[in-house]
C-alpha cells in the first residue's frame, strides 16, 4: 500500500521479470453501517494502472530483477486527460420507470481484462467513469426493483439496518459503446422484466445474529 506521498516498497521478490500494477479505488461505498449497501459497493470495480502509465496490461512495460538487485524511482503515473465517461439510464420496458438497482459493466472489446463499472442511483441513473479510447461492450447486471424491508426489533441493534426487499427482477441487457474523445451521454436502456428469475445470494443473512455459531 503507498503512503500519503505516493512512495511504494515491495521487498522479498525472487530474481526475474515483473509487471507493476497499482490500484486504486474510484468511488463506491466504504465502512460499516445501516446506510451500506453491498450491491452497491460491489458493483463499484477499482481502477488498474501498469507501470509506467498504462491503462492496459498489453501496454505495460516489464521490470526485470536479477539477484540481489534493488530497483528504485520506478514511477507510475496516473494520466487522466485522455479518460472520459458514458452516462445514461437503465429503466423497465413495461412502464419505463428507472430502476433503482442493477450493475452497469463497461468491458474493452479488444482487452477482456479492462473492467469498469458502477451501479444506478435510485432514479436509475448511472455513470461509468475513467475510460480510455475505444469500443466497449456494455452489459446491464443484476437489475431489480428494491424497497426497505419492514423494520424489526432485531433491525434496531444491528448496524446494517432493515436491507432491501426485491420487488421485481429483470432481464440482463447489453449494447455497443465507442469511446472517441469526448464523456458519451445518452446511453438509455430498457429492461424486460424476467418473469423466471433465478435465486439470487441474499447478502444480509452473511450477518444474521439467529445463525448457529459454527462447530
């Protein structure tokens, strides 16, 4: 992990040829509490960039270590003028509403490893930032409507609060995006609702206090 200037340190690497990869963390919800939402938080993909300053694996430029070496002043640099953003709107197909919870992943068409997404605000808007030059293929996840579930006494003590209940459940969507030179706006997409869904991790019960204690 850097420190608060950015300096780095990696000791104990056997002699050879490295790639040198930072990540780092460009929104989404941190800490604990009742306001947390996990669906949220885990939709949010971090940002990697190859040394010296690439933001593809194919581009980054190895360091080869021999024996009892010590390399220094190997910079990274974070060069965000050429990245832009896609925002748009993910709503249901059967009376256009936005819905309030989906994941909105952005995938490189030629770099399978290039990931960014985030997911939609409760007006079902999104958006999906730091993406280089390029055709994406974007792919709509995990879309649902949500609303609070009724609040117990058990709810009162615990810290992650009542959760969401899931109304309603959609079908994935995808469609085509190219990234020029400019943020793209616009990107609307309306879902079918899945009327077979499949069952899906409910992550509140990861949490709950009447689970048995493991033996």
């Amino acid at each position: 992990i850097s420190d608060d200037l950015g300096h780095y340190r990696i000791s104990g690497l056997a002699p050879g040829a490295y790639i040198v990869t930072a990540t780092l963390r460009t929104g989404g919800q941190t800490g604990l509490g009742a306001g947390m939402n996990l669906a949220k938080a885990m939709a949010m993909t971090p940002m990697a960039i190859y040394a010296p300053s690439a933001f593809h694996k194919a581009d980054a430029k190895p360091v080869t270590l021999t024996a009892g070496e010590d390399l220094r002043d190997q910079a990274m640099t974070l060069n965000l003028a050429g990245l832009h953003s896609v925002s748009g709107t993910i709503a249901s197909a059967e009376d256009h509403h936005g819905i309030n919870q989906a994941t909105v992943r952005f995938q490189d068409a030629t770099d399978k490893e290039f990931v960014r997404s985030a997911s939609v605000d409760a007006g079902g808007n999104f958006t999906v930032t730091f993406l280089p030059p390029g055709t994406y293929t974007m792919k709509v996840l995990d879309a649902q409507d949500t609303e609070p579930k009724p609040k117990t006494d058990k709810d009162k003590a615990s810290i992650f609060g009542p959760g969401q209940k899931t109304v309603r459940r959609y079908k994935d969507g995808s469609m085509s995006v190219v990234m020029s030179d400019s943020d793209v706006t616009g990107q609307n997409i309306e879902l079918a609702v899945d009327k077979n869904p499949k069952t899906q991790a409910d992550f509140s019960k990861m949490f709950d206090d009447d689970k048995p204690a493991a033996k």
